[in-house]
C-alpha cells in the first residue's frame, strides 16, 4: 500500500469517516446492472441456500431451496436462476454495431481486417463481496456440465438446457473477473475499497454493512463505532443485526433459526408423503407450504439487509465521474462478451475443467497485459492515483523552465528538442530512459538527459509526435511555464508474441492436449445426505 | 482455558462456532471415509502413497480405549508398536499423540494414522472442504499442512521409543470430498517445510512457566472474575494484535479494541507499518505528516510530508466524494 | 587411504557427462544445474563451440539482452572465426555496442537475414516473435531457471533438442497478476520453464555442475546447506587458498573491525542496535557506505589462485547488494557523499550472474516491522550471499531473528505443486545463526 493511501486510512480513523483514495470512478458502471445475493449452505460446496437477483432494486426475485441437501430441490433452484439471468443476458446479446478486428487469413497468413458484429453494451453483474465471486465461479462450475435429456436420455436427474447454458455463462463472467480492470462481474466491497480507505484494515474492509458505514454513516454517527455495530451487534435472539453478506451464512443463524424451520419442513414433507386421502394431503399440503414459506422469509430476512446495502454502495460509486479510461476497459468487456456469445451460438462445447497449456498461457499474457493497462489508465485519469506514482518515483510532474531546439544526427535533420522540468519530484530515471506524458490522449516519449540543480531539474529530449517536417508542429511541444506530468511507465501496451495453437503444443510442455469433451461429474446417491 | 468463554466475558464476545451443518456434514464424510474398516482410506494410502505395497485386503483396526489422556497416549503408543511389525496394513483411528511442548505435555488427536506394510507410519488428515477438479482452497490446505506437520513430530518422538526406530512418512495423506459429491479423494502433501518450521518454533518457543513467572501474583483467568480485574488480567498477558488474528483467535476482537485504544496503526494492518519506522501510532503518524512533530531527516518522516503534500495537491479543489445517498444502512 | 576431493576432476567428469549426452544422447533434453560460480557460461560457450564444430545448426536463448551480448562476445573471444548470429529486437539501441566490432557476428532484427549461420543468439521474448522458420536442431536454454513456462512454450517449437541450464537457487520468474488457478498444473504458465520440462519428461538426464569456483571454501558449505539442501556442492578452493589482507591496520571502529572479521573469516556481520526504520534507514546506508570507504582505504590486497601475488582490491571489485532500488539509490547517494564512485551498487535481481572479491549486503530483512514473503524469499538472499569470491559483509539491525519467530510461514498451499526446497523463513535463520558467528556490535 502506497503512503498515500496508508494516509487516507489513518485519516480516516481521525476523523471518524472514510477518505477518497481515488477522485473518480475506475470502473464503469452500467445503467441496469443485475445485482445478485447468494446464500450458500454451511459445509457443502456448491449447495446454494437461497438468492435474492434483479435488476429493480425494489422488486428483487427472491430464490429459495428449502432443503438444501435434495438434489431435485437444488436444480429447480438452478433452472429458476436461469429463467432470471438468461433472458438478462439474451436482452443485450442482439443489440450490435458493427466494427472490425484484425485476424490472420488461414490461406495468406496475413493479418487483415474484418467487419465484424460487437454489441452495443454487455450485461453487468454484480455481488456483495468478493467471495461472491467465487461462489459464481463454483456455481458456473457444478452447472456446465450437466448433461440434458436430449444430450443424455439416461442421465439420472437431467438438467434443463437453460442450466448448463447458465453455467457456461458464469463460468465465462467468473474467469473474466480474473481480468484486471474488467467490469462484468463486480464484486461492490472490491470496487468500494478501490475508492476509499476506511479507518480499519482491507481485511476488515470485506464485510460490506462495516465498509459502507465508514463510507456513508448515519447521520450523526462517527463510521467507527457504526462499523462496529455492523460488525458485531446481535438482537435479542443472538442474530447478527447485520448480517453478513454472504454466501456464507452466520452460524447462529443456521443453529437457531434455518435448522429448526428445515427440520419442520422435512417434517411437513414426509408427512404429505404419508398422507392417505385427499383431504389429509390438503391440510399437510398447507403445513408445507407453510414451512417454505417461513424459510424463504428466514433466507429473505438475510439477503435483504445485504440488496439493500449493494445498491446503496451503487448510488455512491455512481455520484462519482467516470475516469476517462473506464469506457475504453468497458469496450474490451463488450469484446469479452460479444466472444462467448458467438462461442455459444457456434455450439462450441463448454470450457472445460483446467485450461490446456496454451489456453492459460494466453489468459496469463492477457492479464498481465491488462494489469499494466490499469495501472497506466487508472494514473492518466486521476490525479490521486498519480500522486501515488509521483510519490514511488515512477512518474514526475512540474513546469516547463526551458525549451531549446536541438536537432537528431541522421542525414535528414529532424527535431530533438531539450525540454528542462522543474520538478519537487524524485524520480530515479535510468540513462536513456524513456518517459511519457500525455498529448491529446497520445503517448509522447522523451529520452532522459540528466539531472541539474542537485535533482530539481530534470533535462529531456523529445523524440517523437512532431510530425514530419524539420519544425515540430504547432502544439507538439510544451512551452516554457506549462505545467507538465511525465511518467516512467508506457501508457499503452503492446501486444505479446502469439503461441502456438493448442494442436501444436511443443513437447516440453506435453504435446498437444487429448480430445476433449469432458465427461459429466459423477452423480452417485451418496452425494445427498 | 477456553478462550471463546473468556471473550465473552471481557465483553467482546468472539463470532466463531459452527453451523451444525458444516459440523454434521463433517462427521458424515468422516464416518464414510472410515466405514467398513477403513477399507476406503486404506484404498487412498495405497494408491496415494504407497502403490509398491501390497493393496490392502482388510486392515487391521486395533481399539485405542483407555482411560484419561496418558492412557490413551500409551495405548496408541502400544498399538503403534504392534502394527509395526506385522507387515500389513493397521488403521490407527483417532489415536492419541502427546507432544513434548515447553515442558508439557500437549495432546494431540490426529483422524488417523496408517501402519504400512513396511512399518513406516503416516498422519491422515480428514478435512470437509472440497477438492474441485484436484485442487482445493490453498489456505485451509496449508492450515491442514502445519496441523499434520505437528503430528509428524508427535509421531517421531514416539517412534524414537521403537527400536529400530519406524520410519515416519513426511508426506500426509489429506482425504477430502470430491467436487460436489461426498465421495473421498485425497492428495498427498509433503509437510517438511511446515515439520521444520514447527520444530524451530517448538525450540525457541517461550516456556509456558516463564509467561506464567512473568504475570503478576495471583493472576487468574476465571470468566467469572469481574470484568475490570478479568481485563487486567488478560492484558498482563503481552500479545500482539493483528487484524489477521480475527480469523484465528477467539480473543482478536478484545486484542482489537485494545490496539484501536492504544492508537496503534498495526490494528489497520500489519503491512501499514511497513514504510513508517518508529512511528507507531496512528496520532504520531499524522502529526509526523504534517509536519507538527518528526525529524525532517528521518526518512519516514519526509516520505509522510511528501505523500502528505502530493495527497492534497492532488484532492486540491476536490470535495471528499460523498454521496447523497438515500438507502438505509445497516442499523 | 580417503580418497582426496579433485575439484579439477569432479568438474572436468561432469561436464564431459554434459556435453557427451548433449552431443551423442538420444533424449531431446539435458538439464544442468548450476550452482553459483560454478562454470556454466564457461559451460554453454564450450557446449555452442562444440555443437558448432560438429556442424549442428544452434540457436541459443537468454533472458536478457545483456546477457546475449555477454554470449556473444565470449563465444567470439573463443572463436573470432565462429560465425555468429546477434538476432534483436527494433527498440533504440538494441544491442551491445562492442558487437560491432566483431567482424564474424552478423545483427539483425529478422530471424531470417541470419539464417545458415552456426550460432544464432537472442533473448526469449525476441525469439518469439520468429514465425515461419525451419527448426533449429539444437538449442541452449541458458538461465532456465529463471524463465517462466509460458516463455519455453513459446519458443519451444522452434528446436528439436534443447540443453537447459541454470541456477536454480537464484531468484524465481514471477508474473505480475494472480496464477494461482493454474497452480498444481504440469504446464503451469508462472512455474520455471524447468519445472514444466521435467514435469513432462520427468527421463530427461539431470546434471549438475559440483564444484563453484568463485565460492572460497568459507562460504561453499553454508550457501549450500542452506540454499541447495538436497543438491550440495562444494568449492574449487581450499581455506588457504585465498587471502584478504589490508595494509593500513584497524582504526578500531566498527567498519574496520567487521572488516577484519570478514577478512580473516570470510564472513562479517555489522550489527547495529535494534530499531523499526523504513527502507531506507540512514544510520544502516550510512554504514554501508563507511565499510565500503574503509575498504579501499585500508589498501586491500586479495590473493587467489588467479594470480602469483596478491592483486589491489580496487572499487571494481566491490559490490553492495539490496533488496530494493530505493535503498540502492540511498546507499549511491551515502557513498558519492563519501567520494566513492566505482563500487556498484545494486537490487538482488540486477546482481544475479555478477561476481566481486568483497560484497557489502544491505540485509533484506534490517529494521523491518514485518517479514513479507518478498522478504523472505531464499533467491533473493541466495543472490546477496553469493557473489563474493573472498568476503561478504552483511549490514544489519538487530532484532531479526525476533521478526522471523514473529513471522513464522503460514503459506498457503497448492496441491500438486512440488515443495520448492529450501523454505525461506528456514534459510534466513540459518544464514543468521551462522552470521552471529561473526557479528561485530556498533553503535554510530
């Protein structure tokens, strides 16, 4: 954590209030995000309790398996999560501009442009806390394997098409959170952080009802002790007044309240088993639905707090102005979707468990690529964020004292002219080294020259983004008593070497993978307790 | 002394238990892993570990009862000597370890311990957290890691006792659900690092009496003691917080309090202090940036102006973003 | 009768192992690690001579472009007549200026214009972008180690057969993002390039170089317990082989008395009193630069099996290690002060592959209030520990055996992945405990 930042915290804790650590929003938000809150049972991986999703902040769609453990519960569970986000999802899948992208032509080799379809905006999802990812990614994961009746007439417990089809969704929305700078799928603690620092630590930070105190608290309330009473404040029942934002549940509430109410309905569905005549069944139908009733108000009682609390967390993120590059990083989102739509309709086969040697060299590449981009973009668009560079020596930022011609030594005379920087920044540049700022949203890159004045000056030659004549043209140059910011870092990144395809895996990493459709998960009864 | 007792008492009430969810599936998978003799577990051991031995066509399992912890420790020590020689397979189940710490014995419960047929011993591990497509959660993974590694050592003391003395395997076998079945997999995990970690730690480690010389006379934990003199109590005992500690210790929120009253900038993280020096608090920090207190020529010092300086340029002519947010927060 | 270590004959036996399974083996692979100062340039300048001679078209990758130029130019003192290939890349100043003296080495940015020559050389990430070429017969991956798997896999298919060699106590690659989904996987992207080769030809032959020749006989045993636990070396000298002596006697202060500890044991530690500082800490830069001042003060004189007498220790025979470029810059800054110039001063990564008589190592882990794993990792105290060929004096606050026990590991763990030996927390007592040994008190 940079000093900047580690000042904002104590700040924070002075003052009883978070602090900014960021002057506008890093991540771009869409006009109808879908918010979901999963509940997810104790012990069990994969075995979701409940939900609250939608795109209303008061309408939320309230999903409940009220046991947990049975299997049929849990895929209509699953089927009904579908029927809410996939129709989402297909709103956003027809709507395209066109636009181009350069691929490589199978017969010349060459790279050529092709008119392509990119949609117009992308589906945004978003969860309480990072563990809410993922729980996502869990979810994607148990769902895109199912095998349906068509695929798989045999197939005990066969699955709708529409859950697999969500699992291979989320699975893509889970791996493209791994992206830095991504907006799919947002996790509101992670992105809140990113914006203020709190009186109390990162670790703490994840509980979304003690952040969002720090952030935004009650009138009259220091963030302190209102975090506090987030954190920790139980009712007469010894339930958490807050609870946590899931998808883990507290203990408490499992022992004294969910166990009890899943035990009555066990109760109540055996006895509607048992029932002898019709008119037995209608009243032991009646104490059944009353039973689920009572544990989708528990599962409600739980997730609402948490709904509320994301689209609070919403408001506050939307009062800020979107950063300047947040809109570019958006554009790739839109790429990153638009792809696995095309993937789905192409009927390719759904990602399969771990990735092949070239599949995760290249995600690798991809996010490395990605989290240089961040850190370039998110600098450029916000002072603060490039106070903490300037503080690292990693970029400087001062007046113009001195502009003078000087010429390159190629045969053709182009211009190199030394630029002086009075600068109260330290930055520890190699010799040569390149620097950049900004012109006109375009990188410029300058050589290092040298010190002067024990560090206070700093000496460049402009080399580029002059245009073509022997004078640099209008407006390419700072003049003496601009205000200029260069960095040490590129603001753009270049794209890296291209792999070779899967089917040419060289030896050293085990050749080219198998044939690979993978096979369903085993589904045995013992899987239900 | 049961430190989630004593919390609650100190007021600050710790937010561990368990669901008995968890706590039920648990046992469940336990028991199914154990079932019919251990014929499953052995299973994993033999093809995990030790595919050269024979398979395991109905191991023995020896009962472990005695009375009180020394007899049960002597009882598995006994049992541990027997299987050794019998070149089969033996399933210690829940066997009873005592570890020498600082002087005093520390009962140790391992889910199991395998005899193979070569009369090399090894710690089975039993966890309820899934591996999904054969990896698992890398910190309860190494949690379950430090946990075996202890284990490994209370068992090489014992075998220091066998004559000739049994190989202790350092590879443990961690025997969890898989993917979203309840049916067992495992996965062997070499636990050296954590054994020599935990050996060196056992060496240095402060003996318990000297913690206990060091309290003042009469110093007593009892959670029915009132409040202000259970406090002192628990702060003659020297600790230091970490927001860490909230995952691992049922008296983190007490410790907590603790260092938010004392101002100390480590209860906002551990890493914080990093690039501040000497200065420790949170008030001494402040004053230090804006330049109330501090030596100039202290590094840390200037770093703080600096970032100070640089901070409100940058917010210069910004508000503090603050939303005029309607949603209720949580009460 | 005890048979006598020859470390002439340990090394010699090796290296003909090497190159006879490198030239006449039937595997696509050999590994050869190589432990610090143990001949492995020396190695693959002979392996490319040898490869050239017997008519087999070479490519050879390093990792940086410095250490091509550094290939290059040995391969040509060698073998002025070899016709060698510098591939690089189209920045600005792309390569070593001295290349362009050598009138059998041919540059070019196109893998293409460099084809038929008997050895081509570039960088990893240069030798990406080659597409479309005949493969190469063979290949020398050098500092294998510190390659990352995604790198091999991307120049893998431009060779048959490969030679891979490396340190692999050195500093691990590392990626800048989150690979921890990929971790357990024999072709893990992060992993060393190494690790994923023997992942999946776990029968290619594995050597090792047995004998460090810049190592003196007092720091071979230590650097090789504690850093290559399971692969032990030793070194090419015996104790009395090498001598450090200073012509101008101690002054008494601490400086000159850590000094003569570490002229006298080969080891020094300075030990100033415990304190929390930032990174920079001024009283422990300071010292540094004061060590490094007496040291060419004093008249330094270092014999060895170099040379008949005893050559000066002169400022291009110093080196101060750090862990980070901030506390470079310090202690650059603490010695211009002191008229210092030559010395090089630099972070554990940029010292990797360099050797000097005398180092002066900033401890990573001085006045810190935590021991993070960056800390904590062996490569990096492996590297600071390691490039001396008489003495290294380490400057430290007391108190950080105090901080390791306050920081015991508590690493996660992947499943899958293979234990990397030694652990760091382990090695950074170990080398303390011996360092005490030699510890001189000071207070400023």
């Amino acid at each position: 954590m940079s000093l900047i930042s580690t000042l904002a915290r104590l700040e924070a804790v002075e003052t009883g209030r978070a602090q900014p650590v960021a002057t506008v929003r890093h991540r771009h938000l869409t006009g109808r995000p879908l918010v979901c809150v999963p509940l997810t049972t104790a012990g069990e991986a994969g075995a979701p309790l409940g939900a609250l999703v939608g795109t209303d902040r008061d309408a939320p769609r309230l999903l409940v398996v009220p046991q947990p453990r049975d299997r049929d519960l849990r895929f209509a569970f699953l089927a009904e999560l579908a029927d809410v986000v996939l129709p989402y999802i297909d709103s956003y899948a027809a709507d395209v501009e066109a636009a181009e992208r350069s691929e490589t032509d199978p017969e010349t080799g060459k790279r050529v442009k092709v008119e392509v379809e990119l949609c117009a905006d992308a589906p945004q999802l978003i969860v309480p806390s990072r563990a809410g990812i993922d729980f996502v990614r869990l979810l994607g994961r148990s769902m895109r394997f199912r095998r349906t009746a068509e695929q798989d007439p045999e197939a005990p417990h066969p699955a709708p098409p529409r859950v697999p089809l969500l699992g291979r969704w989320l699975t893509h929305y889970g791996e493209r959170a791994r992206v830095p700078g991504s907006a799919l799928l947002l996790a509101l603690t992670d992105v809140l952080s990113r914006h203020w620092a709190t009186g109390q630590s990162s670790l703490e930070d994840q509980h979304l009802g003690a952040l969002l105190a720090w952030i935004d608290p009650p009138e009259g309330e220091s963030g302190a002790g209102a975090a506090l009473r987030a954190e920790l404040l139980r009712d007469g029942r010894g339930q958490l007044v807050c609870p946590p934002a899931g998808p883990a549940t507290d203990p408490a509430f499992d022992n004294k309240l969910l166990a009890p109410a899943i035990e009555r309905y066990d109760r109540a569905r055996t006895a509607l088993a048992a029932a002898e005549d019709g008119v037995e069944a209608d009243d032991r139908l009646g104490e059944l639905t009353a039973a689920e009733q009572h544990i989708r108000e528990l599962v409600a009682s739980r997730t609402r707090p948490t709904w509320d609390a994301v689209w609070q967390g919403l408001d506050l993120l939307r009062a800020l102005p979107e950063g300047g590059h947040a809109a570019d990083r958006w554009t790739r989102d839109r790429w990153s979707f638009t792809g696995h739509r095309d993937r789905v309709l192409a009927g390719e086969p759904p990602q399969p468990r771990r990735d092949d040697a070239v599949t995760a060299a290249n995600k690798l590449a991809t996010r490395e690529r990605e989290q240089a981009r961040l850190e370039a973009q998110e600098a450029l668009d916000d002072p603060l964020v490039m106070a903490g560079r300037r503080l690292a020596g990693e970029a400087f930022a001062g007046e113009v004292t001195d502009v003078v011609m000087a010429y390159g030594e190629g045969r053709r005379p182009v211009p190199r002219p030394l630029v002086t920087v009075r600068t109260d920044d330290r930055p520890q540049p190699a010799e040569r080294a390149r620097v950049y700022r900004s012109l006109g949203g375009r990188p410029q890159a300058a050589e290092f020259v040298g010190h002067e004045d024990d560090g206070a000056l700093v000496v460049l030659r402009i080399v580029d983004k002059m245009g073509r004549g022997k004078e640099p043209e209008p407006g390419s140059l700072p003049e003496k008593g601009d205000r200029v910011c260069f960095t040490l870092f590129e603001h753009e990144q270049r794209g890296g070497a291209k792999l070779p395809d899967p089917e040419e895996t060289p030896w050293t990493h085990g050749g080219p993978p198998g044939d690979g459709s993978p096979p369903p998960d085993a589904v045995t009864e013992e899987d239900v307790l | 002394m049961n430190k989630a007792t004593l919390a609650s008492a100190l007021g600050s009430p710790s937010a561990f238990g368990q669901s008995q969810f968890a706590f039920m599936r648990g046992n469940a998978f336990e028991a199914r892993v154990k079932a019919d003799g251990g014929a499953e577990l052995l299973r994993l051991v033999h093809e995990r570990l030790d595919p050269e031995a024979p398979p395991p066509k109905g191991g023995a399992v020896p009962d472990l009862g005695a009375s009180g912890p020394e007899g049960r420790t002597a009882r598995t020590a006994l049992a541990l000597r027997e299987a050794t020689g019998t070149g089969g397979w033996t399933l210690l189940d829940h066997p009873l370890l005592a570890l020498d710490v600082a002087g005093s014995p520390a009962f140790l419960e391992p889910d199991a311990v395998v005899v193979h047929p070569d009369g090399s011993w090894t710690v089975v591990e039993i966890k309820s957290f899934p591996m999904l497509d054969g990896s698992a959660d890398a910190a309860k993974v190494g949690a379950a890691a430090r946990q075996s590694a202890v284990y490994v050592l209370a068992l090489e003391q014992v075998a220091a006792h066998v004559d000739p003395a049994p190989r202790v395997r350092h590879t443990v076998l961690l025997v969890c659900p898989k993917d979203f079945s309840n049916l067992p997999t495992a996965s062997a995990v070499d636990v050296r690092k954590q054994r020599s970690v935990t050996r060196r730690q056992l060496e240095r480690l402060t003996r318990i009496e000297e913690i206990a010389d060091s309290l003042p006379e009469g110093t007593c934990f009892a959670p029915d003691l009132p409040p202000d003199r259970l406090t002192a109590a628990v702060e003659s005992v020297p600790a230091t917080y970490a927001p860490e500690c909230l995952s691992a210790c049922e008296l983190a929120f007490h410790c907590r309090d603790r260092a938010r009253a004392q101002d100390a900038v480590t209860s906002l993280g551990r890493s914080l202090r990093a690039e501040l020096g000497g200065l420790t608090t949170v008030g001494s920090v402040l004053a230090a940036a804006r330049g109330e207190s501090g030596d100039p020529d202290d590094p840390a010092v200037a770093a703080l102006r600096r970032a100070a300086a640089l901070r409100s340029e940058a917010l210069g002519g910004v508000a503090a973003p603050r939303a005029a947010a309607e949603a209720v927060p949580c009460p | 009768m005890t048979a006598v270590f020859d470390p002439g004959a340990e090394a010699a036996r090796a290296t003909d192992a090497i190159l006879r399974d490198t030239l006449r083996g039937t595997h696509r692979g050999v590994v050869v690690d190589s432990p610090p100062g143990a001949g492995k340039s020396t190695l693959v300048v002979r392996a490319a001579l040898e490869l050239a001679a017997a008519g087999r078209p070479l490519m050879v990758i390093a990792q940086t472009n410095a250490q091509v130029d550094d290939l290059v130019l040995r391969l040509a003192e060698k073998n002025p007549d070899l016709p060698v290939g510098r591939l690089h890349s189209s920045d600005a100043d792309p390569y070593d200026k001295a290349l362009d003296d050598l009138p059998n080495v041919r540059k070019s940015a196109k893998a293409g214009e460099l084809a038929g020559l008997d050895v081509v050389i570039s960088t990893a990430a240069k030798w990406a972008h080659v597409k479309g070429v005949e493969p190469w017969g063979h290949a020398i991956v050098d500092e294998a180690y510190q390659m990352r798997s995604d790198a091999l896999l991307a120049v893998a298919n431009l060779f048959e057969r490969a030679l891979f060699v490396g340190d692999p106590g050195q500093l691990d690659p590392f990626a800048i993002v989150g690979s921890e989904q990929w971790a357990g996987l024999s072709y893990d992207p992060s992993a060393s390039a190494v690790t994923t080769l023997l992942a999946h030809n776990p029968e290619l032959p594995q050597h090792r170089l047995p004998v460090s020749w810049r190592l003196p006989a007092s720091a071979a045993p230590l650097v090789s317990d504690a850093f290559y636990p399971f692969t032990p070396f030793r070194s090419g000298t015996g104790h009395g082989d090498r001598r450090l002596a200073f012509a101008v006697p101690s002054d008494g202060s601490g400086p000159d008395r850590v000094i003569d500890e570490a002229a006298e044991s080969g080891w020094g530690l300075l030990e100033l009193p415990a304190r929390h500082t930032p990174r920079t800490d001024p009283e422990v830069v300071r010292a540094l630069a004061l060590v490094v001042r007496r040291l060419l003060d004093r008249g330094g004189a270092a014999t060895s099996e170099r040379s008949d007498g005893p050559v000066p220790l002169t400022a291009d025979r110093i080196a101060v290690g750090t862990a980070h470029r901030d506390q470079a810059a310090a202690v650059r800054a603490a010695l211009a002060e002191l008229g210092v110039q030559e010395v090089t001063v630099d972070t554990a990564n940029r010292l990797q592959g360099r050797e000097f008589d005398v180092t002066v190592v900033l401890h990573p882990l001085s006045g810190r209030p935590d021991a993070t794993a960056f800390h904590l990792e062996t490569g990096r105290l492996c590297v600071l520990a390691s490039r001396h060929r008489h003495a290294c004096i380490v400057v430290c606050r007391s108190g950080v055996a105090d901080l390791l026990d306050d920081h015991p590991s508590t690493e996660p763990v992947q499943l899958g992945v293979m234990v990397k030996f030694p652990d760091g927390w382990e090695a950074n007592h170990a080398v303390l405990s011996h360092l005490s040994e030699h510890r001189v008190r000071w207070e400023p």
